[in-house]
C-alpha cells in the first residue's frame, strides 16, 4: 500500500479554517466561511437545504474545486496545491456516482486498488469484506452502465472503502439505497467510526443524523449556523430546531 | 387528434432542426459545420467532375459505328440512378435510426399522452427535411452534370424538380421498411465490441479499397483511350440489355429522358405511395415502441464473469488501461481509434501511388519523400482525432479523477501517452510501407518517422490541452457517446493547415530547389526546413500543454455545486 501520512492523534481528520468559495460569475458565495474540525471516530453529519453549501464544502474537501479564501487540511496535510497526501487519506462517495461506467464493477474496484496501491492479497480480502456488507453479488461482473442507481452507489462506496481510509466523506450517501442497505451502511459506518476511522457526510435525511451520528451541522447560506452533538437528542428534535421555520415545513 | 398532437411535436423539431442548422444553440460548432459542408462540396465537385469526363467519353460510343448518343445517356442515367436510389436509401435507413432510437425525447413523450403515431409523424417530417437536403446534394449535382454532356429540355428540368420532391419519400419509405433490422443488426453487433470493431474496419476498408479502384478504373479508361476496346459491341448490348431492367432506376431516366415519361411518373409515384405506406404503418406499429423498448433496456453485453480480481499495476498503467477499456467498450471511440489508424497506412500507399506517377510525369523530378512527408503528416493528422476529446471524454468522473491521490501528470500523462501508441503505430506502419516499397532510402523512411511522430505529438498535446480549456464533458451513458464540442473540426482545420504548409514547404524545396540548385541542394533543404516545421511544432506544442497546466487542470470544475 502507498504510504499514508497520518500523524499523532491531536491532529483532526479534517480542519477547515474560514472556507470561502465562490463560483466564477456567482454573485455570491456558495460557502461564505465556514470553520469545523472533524475528529477521529466521530461521525458528523452535514445538514442543510439544497443549495446552502454542503456539496461545495465537501467538494472543496476533496479537491475537486478548486478554493481561494481559507485553509482545509485532512489529518493535517494541506488541500490546496498539490494535495496526493491529504487524498490518500479518504475515500469519497460523490453525490452523481460519478464512476467511470464502462468497467464491471470488480474492474473499477481494482482501478481504484491501483490509484491507493492497495497490495493483490489485501484488496482480495477487502473485497471480500465489503461484499457482505454491501452485498453486490455477482453483478459486480456487470458492466457499470448496467446498474440501478443503488447499485451504483454501493459500488462508489466500496470501491472509496479498498484502501481502508482513515476518513470517509460521503455526499447525500443514503439517496437510492434500499432500507436493508441503508441499514447495513449505517452499521458499517458506526463500526468504522468505532475502529477509529472518521465520517463526514452530507444528508437530508434526518432520521439517518439521529440514528448514526455522533455530531450534526446545519449548513444555511453558505454558514453554518448550528454545530451540535446528536448523542441523547429526542425524537424530533433536529426538524424542529432547524428545519422548521415560520411554521413552515421546508425539509 | 393525432394531427394536433403531430404538430406540437413537430413545432419542437422543427425548432430544433433550425437551430441545428443556424447554430445558434449553445453547443453549435460552427468551424465543424463549414468543414462538413466544404468538405461535402469538395467530394461533390470531384466526383462531378469524374463523371463528367466519363459522361462525355461514354456517350460518345459507338456501336457498329453508329453514335446513339440518347441511348448512351439514358443507360448511363440508369446506372448512376441505381447508384443514388441505393444511397439515398442508405441516408434514409441512417436518418431514420439516428432520428427514432437516437432520440432522447421520447423518454418524455412516453409518459405523455402522445401517440406512436403522433410521434412517427413528428420524427418523419423534420427526417424528411434533412433526406431532402441531402437528395439536394446527390441528386442535383449528378443531373446538372448529366445536362452538360448533351442538350437536353424542359422535361429533364422539370423531372429533375419532382424527383428532387420524391427521392426522399422513397429513401425514408425504404429507410422505415429496414430501419429495425438494421438496429436490430447493429445493436448485436456492437454488444460484441471487437467483432463490431473488426466488422467496421473492413467495411470502411473495403469501401476505400473498392472506390481507388473504381476512380482508378475511369481514370485508366479516360486517359488511355482503353474505353473503346472496354465498350465493345457485345458489351455495350449486355449493358443495354440490364440498365433496360433496372426497376426502378430505369424509370427515373424514363422520366428524364424518353417520351415513356408518364409511364415513368406513374411507376414512380406507385412506388412512392406503395413504399410510403409500407413505411409509415411499420414505423408507427414497430420502430416507437422499439425505441421505446431501447430506451429502458441494456445495450449492450454487460457482463463479463470469470476474470476475477486482476493483478495490481502501476498508476500510469492502471490509467492507460482506463483509456484502452474506454476505446474498446465504445462503439464510436473505437472505430475512431483503431479503425482509422489500420486504414491510414492503406491511404498513404494508394495516394503515394498516384502522386508519385503525377509528380514525377509533371515536373520530372523525383519528389517521392517531399509526397510522402505530405501524405503521411495530412492522414495522420486527419485520421488522430480521437484525441480532441481526451478530457471531455471523461465526462463527471474526470471530476472523481481529481479527488484520486494522483497527480495532474499522471492523468494527463496517461492520455497523452495513449493516443500516442494509437497516432505512432500508423505512422511507423505507413513510413516503413512507403520505405519498403522503394519510394524513398531507409534513412528517409527512418526521417520520415521521426517528422510525423513530432507533429502526431504536437498534434496530441494541442488538441488535450485545448480540451482542458473547453471541455464538454460527455453526459450520455450510451455506447456511442461523442463529444459535442468544436475541438474537432478547430483540429481537423488547423492540421490540414499544418499539413499544406508542411507539404507546401516540401514540394517546393523538393522541386524548385532541385531544379535549380540541384538535387543534393533541394534535398537538404527540403529534409531540413520540414524538421525544423515539426520540432517547432512540438516545442511549440508541449509548452501549450504544459505551462500552467497544474492550475488549469485544478480549476476545471464541474457538477452540481
């Protein structure tokens, strides 16, 4: 395996310091400067409407846009410039399951083997492993263009899994899948969490938040407008307080 | 109702149609467009040509010594008119797949209260429009051409305007009749991605190889003389016997020609109407619900067991194979890729066969490197278009790529290098045929290699780092999926540039500086100013490709914010 650089454990999976970004001809920013810390084990979810700016965080995250204003660092390797060493530490689920759809599943798996150098004998078990978790069967010797859109986002999310990262960032993971998957996601999720490994994902759904995470953040506007912990809280709780407004029921 | 409904939908086509042809949409390529209709008006004005010098030298056969220049123009119209009937047919099969299954507009109107009929109606009017204009290109040029061998009347021009109105109906009809099939043979075929793609080479192959021959045999038979030993008494009775019973293309030179003018209108017109009814009951019963069971269906083979987890490979590796799998599983990238570049070296040898005899009769000197440098770069720029869509191809997972730990270098690298293998294998292949063969010395085989692999690199480098600047990334998931940008016709444009200069450059060394300085001179000159052209053009290209391109490869951004 390529060699991760992950330093001691005061570093936090993610640091974003004064996020800023705007799109080219945008009048506004879609993020307006944000700053949040992820740790590791703790599963935070993104919460917001569309539009208010949890896909352009994630994506500036990643490196997939580009940022000007502000600092992002994955367990502290910088994003901006060349960013090989912070990438080496999360595996990403993109919310469009951009994959590259003329490869079989087992194909694009091993693609992505190859990018994280993952060794024959580990990917084999690993594989293995994520097969009964997401259970894919034999279409993962279908051709890609040939999946629903659930099996799609199970190949994104195993194939972002081949490495082990240290961090896994997800964008609207739980759209498409079937209850027993989103299930199994969950667990999956909460046993990586436990193992020491860290999650960001983004969501609408707020029954997911209650059940999985560990941390909420409530995106509006391009700011964050509540960061708090999701351990304890009641039924019903989240909607109220934040996605309720006037009366009116926005989510 | 269904009329009402028709004309909706036409009112949405025909918009679409005009705006195709204005360009005033977004995605409009203008440079794309005057190519393809320069590039239509060059084939049109060199095949007139052709068939005006054989017009002229075959009516003017005699038979027993008797001239019956009528009959000859009317055997010849015959042939010509089976030609065109069996490739305005050929246009309509392809008009009607590309405007029934290639639709993506039907995934709407099957959810809306619209008609098989209604839609039939819509598709067929606008496909009409398009058979027409091209009827107008092959129809018209040819009778134009067929009038000025001898004088002929109202009833030709008159005739030439009905069949004009008609010849797309039929081609449609006939286009409707075996439009299933033909999807029905082409969607097997392309699941089997190398039989489709050995299946596609030969056919193009045979194609080029069977109309060298053809122009060939007329040029022997004009130039010659040989045509009147060819058209002997015997001959010119079997050919007369034949086109006599050419149904139907005999009564279209019916209508133009002789006095059983009505007789041929009514044939005609029958078969139009038998046709077009054929034609529409198949296409409103068949072809939409066939698009309809193609737009929910898998197209192609899709499963590929056995082959299990495959050994680990180095990045670089690991991103060529991406782009070799992209080739092979893409129908149209592949053709692009491999079917072009076994067919290039095949254009070389019987272009170089050509202009060397030409050259050598006209200026008699031996110019055979300058035509081949020429040849080679002009086909291998023209045949190396795969790589105008090197980024757009990606479409969104380009956007994927970028969150990889990979470094801009690799990813590019990899593209660069896999169009390259593609453009150098041709290239090695057509300079070793031209050096084998005796045309040029093996230094000059080995100089020519170098030369046109310089400027098939430069040609890579521009046209991937002028994609990074304009992508359009691909959408569609379909097997056939193509980029929508002008990077192609800018780069087809700008290399026959390159190439005339190159070649321009050669000659002119090659000959002028020959004869005047001698041909020690000449050839120096010539070898030495075209390797100074293509490492310029390399240096010129890797600096484009390169500077900057870390910046630019991070700020192409894409997908939903």
């Amino acid at each position: 395996m390529k060699k991760r650089d992950i330093p001691s454990a005061d570093v936090p999976a993610v640091r974003v310091a004064g996020l800023k970004k705007k799109y080219p001809r945008a009048a506004e920013y879609a993020v307006g400067g944000i700053s949040f810390e992820v740790q590791r084990g703790e599963i935070v979810g993104l919460l917001g409407h569309n539009g208010a700016g949890k896909s352009t965080t994630l994506k500036c995250l990643t490196g997939m846009l580009p940022y000007r204003e502000g600092e992002i660092s994955i367990f502290g390797n910088p994003v901006k410039g060349d960013a090989t060493a912070a990438k080496m530490c999360f595996g990403f689920v993109t919310d469009d399951h951009a994959v590259f759809s003329k490869m079989t599943g087992l194909e694009y798996i091993a693609f992505m083997a190859d990018v994280y150098g993952v060794p024959k004998d580990v990917r084999e078990s690993r594989v293995e492993e994520l097969q009964k978790c997401f259970n894919l069967g034999d279409k993962i010797d279908n051709l890609i263009s040939s999946y629903s859109h659930g099996m799609k986002q199970k190949i994104c999310m195993m194939s972002s899994l081949i490495h082990d990262p240290a961090l896994w960032i997800l964008d609207e993971p739980m759209l498409g899948l079937d209850p027993t998957t989103m299930n199994a996601v969950s667990e999956f999720m909460r046993a990586y969490a436990e193992k020491g490994g860290a999650v960001l994902f983004s969501t609408h759904n707020l029954d997911a938040v209650r059940r999985i995470c560990d941390r909420a953040m409530v995106i509006r506007g391009g700011l964050i407008e509540a960061d708090m912990s999701v351990k304890g809280i009641g039924d019903g709780e989240l909607p109220e307080r934040f996605f309720l407004r006037g009366g009116e029921v926005e989510e | 109702m269904i009329l009402r409904t028709a004309g909706i939908l036409l009112k949405k086509e025909a918009r679409e149609f005009r705006r195709d042809l204005t360009g005033s949409g977004k995605s409009s390529d203008i440079p794309g467009k005057l190519l393809s209709l320069a590039l239509a008006a060059a084939i049109v004005a060199f095949t007139c040509f052709v068939l005006k010098r054989f017009a002229e030298m075959y009516v003017d056969i005699e038979i027993n010594r008797v001239s019956a220049p009528y009959s000859r123009l009317y055997e010849l119209t015959t042939a010509i008119y089976a030609v065109l009937i069996l490739v305005n047919a050929l246009g309509g099969v392809r008009t009607i797949n590309r405007s029934i299954f290639g639709s993506g507009d039907l995934r709407i109107f099957v959810t809306l209260p619209v008609s098989s009929g209604a839609m039939y109606l819509s598709k067929i009017a606008v496909a009409y429009l398009k058979q027409f204009v091209f009827g107008f290109f092959t129809v018209l040029p040819v009778n134009v051409t067929l009038a000025t061998c001898l004088p002929l009347g109202a009833q030709f021009y008159g005739m030439t305007a009905l069949i004009l109105v008609l010849m797309p109906l039929i081609s449609l009809a006939v286009g409707s009749v075996f439009a299933l099939p033909v999807y029905a043979l082409t969607r097997a075929i392309s699941s089997r991605y190398v039989i489709s793609l050995v299946v596609a080479t030969a056919v193009t192959g045979v194609a080029f190889w069977l109309y060298s021959e053809v122009l060939d045999f007329i040029a022997n038979l004009i130039s010659t003389g040989d045509a009147r030993y060819f058209f002997d008494a015997e001959t010119m009775r079997e050919i007369a016997r034949v086109t006599n019973n050419l149904f139907p293309a005999s009564c279209f030179a019916d209508m133009l020609l002789t006095s059983d003018m009505p007789a041929g209108v009514g044939w005609v017109l029958l078969l139009t109407a038998g046709l077009t009814a054929a034609g529409a009951l198949i296409g409103r019963l068949m072809l939409i619900p066939a698009a309809q069971d193609r737009l929910f269906s898998l197209n192609s083979r899709h499963v590929y067991k056995g082959h299990g987890m495959p050994a680990p490979r180095s990045v670089f590796l690991t991103f060529m194979k991406k782009e070799f799998v992209q080739v092979l599983r893409t129908p149209s990238y592949a053709f692009r890729y491999f079917s072009t570049a076994i067919i290039m070296p095949l254009m070389v040898y019987f272009c170089m066969d050509i202009f060397s005899e030409l050259v050598g009769m006209l200026v008699l000197v031996d110019c055979d490197l300058e035509i081949a440098v020429f040849l080679i770069v002009m086909f291998g720029i023209l045949t190396n278009t795969y790589c105008a869509g090197n980024i757009s191809r990606d479409g969104e997972f380009f956007f994927t790529m970028k969150t990889l730990p990979v470094n801009y270098r690799t990813v590019i690298g990899a593209k660069v290098a896999f169009c390259f293998i593609g453009s150098a294998i041709p290239t090695a292949v057509s300079a070793g045929l031209v050096g084998g063969l005796g045309y040029v010395e093996p230094w000059q085989a080995v100089y020519l290699l170098f030369v046109t692999l310089a400027v098939s690199a430069a040609q890579i480098c521009f046209a991937t780092r002028r994609d990074l600047g304009h992508p359009r990334f691909v959408v569609a998931e379909s097997a056939s999926a193509e980029e929508g940008d002008s990077t192609v016709s800018v780069l087809v444009i700008i290399g026959l540039l390159v190439s005339v200069v190159i070649g321009v450059v050669a000659l002119y060394d090659g000959i002028y500086l020959k004869l005047t300085y001698g041909e020690a001179y000449g050839e120096t000159a010539s070898v030495a100013s075209v390797a100074v052209i293509a490492v310029a053009l390399l240096a010129a290209s890797l600096v484009y490709l390169f500077v900057g391109l870390d910046k630019k490869y991070r700020e192409v951004s894409g997908g939903a914010a």
